[in-house]
C-alpha cells in the first residue's frame, strides 16, 4: 500500500517539557536523575482516558508493574507521568519483561548497564498519540511513519520470521504466528492504542531490542569473523567502523549532526580456511600475490599495504541492503560501486536470479547472509576472498541524488515530519521537495559545489525532489517522471550559476556520457523549441548543450541526450563535472529549473 501522509492521525506534543526530558536523558551520563522524580501527575483514576500511562499502568499491576519497575531504574518513570506531555508507549507485558531479565541474566533492572536501559525504553516510545486507525494504516505498510525517542522506525508485521539464516533458506522460510501483529519482528503486540490523558498505550508479548551494535560489533557477536576483524583491527580501521555519526560546525553557529553508515562486504573464518588462510601472515602473502599495486612487509595500517587495501576495498559508503545493491534498470546490467579504497571498484551483476560479486575475476563471489543491519550500516556475508580487482569498463549509471549526504537530508527531513525513511519509501500520492544548499537544516553538504546567480526563479535553488507515484495507467512508470530511484535533483542556479561533481570511479576506456533529465509542460512553450544553453566540462572535455531542444510539447517524463559520443579516460579514477547555466532565462523567468536525474557512462568498443 502506497504511503499518503495525510491520512495519518497523530497529535501533537502540547507542551515543550517533555521533549526537554527526553533530550536531558539522552544525553546525560549515568548519574543524572529524572528531573520529575517524586513529583506525580496523576488525574481522575475513573475515566481512564482521564489518567496519565504510568496511572493506567500502574492500574494492571499484573500485566505491567515490571515494565513500571524498569521505567524507575532507567529515570523515565515520573517523565511519562506528566500530564502535559504527549506520548505512545509500548509495554511489555510482565511476561516479556521476565524472559528479558533472564535473557540479560539479571535479578534487578538496576544491574542493567544505564545507558542501556534508557536506549531500550526509548524504542518503545513515540512523540504523539499514535491512535488505532493510524496503527493499523502503518501496518498495511509495513512500518510506522514517526521515529521512536531512540531514533529508530519500528516495522510492523503479521507474523514473524526467522531472518537470521542464509539467504538460500531464507527464500523458503515462512512467517510464524501470522494471526498476531509484530514490531520489529520481534515483540508481538496483545493489546493495541489505550487512550489515556498524555497519549496512548499498547501491551506487548515481547521486547523490543534497540539496534546499538556497529557494523564493528555485529560481526564480533556473530563469532565466525574473527580473521577478518583481525585485518580491520591491524589495517588502522576498527575506529572509523565504530564511528555512527558525524558532528560538523556551522558557518554560522550551532553544530549538525549527520549519520554515519557503511556497508561491509565480510569475509568468515571458514571462507578463509577453505583457502588455506589461518594467520594474518597467511592472508598478507595470499594478498601479495592478488594486489600487486599493493605492499606486503610494511605496517599493516599504511595506505599502501595489501592489508590496509584489502579491507578498505570491502567498505561501501552509506548503508546498502541487498536489494539496493542489486537493482538495476536493465536485466543483466552490471552496478559499479566505489570503495574506501580509492579508484578501486567492485561490480554486482544479476543474472537467472544470482547475484555475481566482480563477476568475470578469478575470484567472483556472491552473498550467503544478507542485510545484517547494525547500528551505522549493513553486514553482508560473501563466500569468497574478494582480493582487489580492476574490473572490464561497463556501464555505470550516477544517480545525482544518491550521495550518503544527500540520502541523510532526506531522510532527516522525513524523520523531522513523520514520512520514515524518506529516500527509500516508495513513491506515494505526495510529493516532496527538499533543500539541499549548505543552508539547509537537516545535514551537510560535500557531494558538490555551486555558486548561485541572482534570479527570479521561485523554486528551491538546489533541492531533493521525491516525485509522486504515477497515476496514468497507460504509462509503465513507478513514479509520474519515470525517474531513477523515484528522485530529481532541482537546479535553480540563475545565469552564469554553476554546480560540480566528482563523478563515481570510472575504470579506464572509452566512453559515450549522457545525461537523464526531466521536463515540465511550463517549461514547453519557451525551451521545447530552441533548448536551453548549459556548459558542461568532464574533466577537460568541454561542450555546450541545449536541453530540451526538440522535445515535444507534452513530454516531461526522464529523456536522455549525449553529452560527450566519445571520451577517452587514461586512468581509472573520479573525474570532475561541472555545469554552468549559460541560458539569461534561468535568472529571469519565475518558473525556470532544471530537473537532472543521471548520467551514464556507456563504455565503447574499441575500433
């Protein structure tokens, strides 16, 4: 079911002081007190809608004076107890909070580490009062809109099922319980949306267990990565992968703080043994002998190490599921993607329903366990080596929008008003436009440039555009411009304003480049004719070109055009591209964007 963000009813927070306790006891140490304590807010006990949720709770003392006795120790007992705060919380039920003490090995929840215990309360509250019909809008989608206090979306589902086992078994598993709803495939839900006077109450048959873990720790808890954490610790790299977010001053005061995420092609104790690798000896020489741009016999944590190399080459930026990692435009098209390791590639290629890693090497791999999703990324389990590799020239198709800084704007700014992960959702009835110049509040900018030009233009200047679903059933679009990825970037930059790229890796060869752009019927009369000028440069490749020129007059889904029939690259590496507005019209005419979703390097054969 496709997402429509108005049918959603949540109430709002009424008044600030909650939301000020919640941020004090994020952030304090383990010493800080619940600012409420000892003060109680309790109203009439008749109607229970009249009562605050720790009221209603402590009303069933049979079903949740455990989870009322946690809510004590983690100081967020008096919190939720004040009548002027609006919240949802999801209780356990003393039957799951019993099976999470002996879980924990616990007697006491004051033996529970604090930080802990208050990163789990907080997966189990909402701002607002998420009320029945809401809930049961959310489940038909499979997860609620609205992050919890920890920070987090909860999925909902009938039923659940094991997902940790190898994809194989994965694909013929079948969900458990479907008669029940769960969160997070993991706490089934007995009683659902108790008003109460400060929100809404729903009993739970289980916990839900906040995901804390790295991608660092992830693979230490699983227990059959051991070597491959071994060559992580000694390439200088264990730091960066424990990193979950980035704190960066602002020009103009104040600070933003942007998410961290990574995805870890992870290579098990067994993969290795089968290729005889017992030691870190063992895998240096084995690398030696793959990677002969690298070196052996010199500090493991050099940049020019084979081992420093060989786990950075394993590293993604962002966090990328399977799916996102395998989707393509095209059957049997090969994806490129840039590694930690610059200028160096792998490649993901689906053919008959099997996934193929550096397909065409000696060494080609593919995934056994998938999506082991941690705190700051993903873990995927590959079963083969993947020593470095310089891969054929294919064709590789660089989405504008799909940047880790763009991906996080755009996904805070769906956290800032409950659409979920924005940039991943599917399109819906909505549409969604999205700052993304330095001045933006939701992250930082790093993956362009720009210097903006006076202009009469009325649209943002440079901007995220999640398109809406497509309604015109004679059209085989998913969303109404047929874009990559469901995206637009919008270009505002007025006459003479110019934005620049660094472009993904491109392996050394000839290419064709085209560009993928939309239109927009108000654009039509002025531009569908003679086009609109752009000076583009790769490199030192320079061209100018007008878009739309001969569109015809009702077109505005994505057309592609050739920039450059032939370009040559020497090396395999990034490249610069840039674009400057060359048209007066981008200044003058209120209406005036353009609207770029891609560009594609197209490799030649060689004559």
């Amino acid at each position: 079911m496709k997402k429509i963000h108005s049918k959603h009813t949540v109430l709002p927070i009424r008044l600030p002081a909650f939301v000020l306790t919640v941020v004090a006891l994020i952030f304090a140490s383990g010493g800080c007190r619940d600012p409420y304590m000892g003060q109680m807010f309790e109203l009439d006990e008749g109607d229970e809608t009249k009562i605050t949720n720790i009221a209603f709770m402590e009303k069933y003392p049979e079903d949740y004076s455990l989870f009322l006795d946690f809510l004590k120790a983690a100081d967020y007992y008096n919190a939720l107890n004040d009548a002027s705060s609006t919240v949802t919380v999801f209780a356990p039920d003393n039957a799951a909070m019993d099976s999470f003490m002996k879980i924990k090995d616990i007697s006491s929840f004051d033996q529970l580490d604090s930080a802990y215990a208050r990163q789990v309360i907080q997966v189990h509250m909402l701002r607002g009062s998420l009320n029945e019909a809401s809930f049961i809008q959310y489940l038909n989608e499979g997860s609620i809109g609205i992050p919890t206090l920890f920070g987090d979306y909860l999925t909902l589902s009938y039923g659940f099922t094991n997902r940790d086992i190898d994809d194989v078994d994965l694909a013929n598993s079948k969900p458990e319980d479907t008669l029940s709803i769960y969160i997070n495939n993991m706490a089934s839900v007995r009683d659902i949306a108790h008003q109460t006077v400060n929100g809404m109450v729903y009993k739970l048959g289980g916990v839900i267990r906040p995901l804390i873990e790295t991608v660092v720790e992830k693979m230490r808890d699983y227990g059959e990565y051991e070597l491959f954490l071994e060559a992580i610790e000694q390439a200088g790299m264990t730091g960066l992968l424990n990193i979950t977010s980035d704190t960066v001053q602002q020009a103009m005061g104040g600070y933003t703080v942007n998410p961290v995420n990574y995805t870890v092609l992870a290579v098990s104790d067994e993969t290795f043994r089968s290729a005889g690798i017992q030691t870190m000896d063992d895998l240096e020489n084995y690398l030696a002998e793959k990677d002969p741009a690298g070196q052996s016999g010199i500090a493991r944590s050099d940049s020019n190490s084979v081992v420093r190399r060989y786990v950075s080459y394993h590293i993604l930026a962002g966090a990328n599921t399977k799916s996102s990692l395998t989707y393509s435009l095209t059957p049997n098209e090969t994806k490129v993607f840039d590694t930690f390791q610059a200028h160096e590639i792998i490649t993901i290629q689906t053919l008959v329903g099997q996934t193929f890693i550096n397909r065409g090497s000696r060494d080609v791999c593919g995934f056994v366990r998938s999506d082991i999703k941690a705190s700051n990324g993903y873990v995927h389990k590959i079963d083969g080596i993947l020593p470095v590799w310089c891969p054929e020239p294919s064709v590789v198709v660089w989405d504008f929008c799909n940047s880790t800084d763009i991906v996080a704007i755009a996904n805070s700014y769906g956290a800032a008003n409950n659409l979920g992960n924005l940039y991943s959702t599917p399109s819906d009835a909505a549409e969604y436009k999205v700052d993304i110049t330095k001045s933006n509040p939701y992250g930082t900018i790093h993956s362009f440039d720009y210097k903006l030009a006076s202009t009469k233009g009325t649209w943002l200047r440079i901007g995220y555009w999640k398109c809406k679903a497509n309604t015109d059933a004679t059209l085989d679009y998913e969303n109404e411009f047929n874009a990559h990825l469901n995206n637009l970037l919008i270009l505002n930059l007025g006459y003479t304003g110019w934005i620049e790229f660094t472009t993904p890796t491109i392996v050394k060869g000839t290419y064709r480049v085209e560009l993928y752009y939309a239109g927009a019927k108000a654009l039509a009369k002025k531009f569908y004719g003679g086009g609109s000028a752009v000076k583009f440069t790769l490199d030192d490749f320079l061209k100018q070109h007008y878009l739309w020129k001969g569109w015809e007059s009702s077109q505005q889904a994505v057309q592609g055009e050739v920039l450059f029939p032939n370009i040559t690259f020497e090396t395999t590496q990034s490249h610069s591209f840039k674009a400057v507005f060359m048209d007066a019209n981008a200044s003058t005419i209120s209406t005036y964007r353009q609207m770029w979703d891609y560009v594609k390097f197209i490799p030649l054969a060689e004559e």
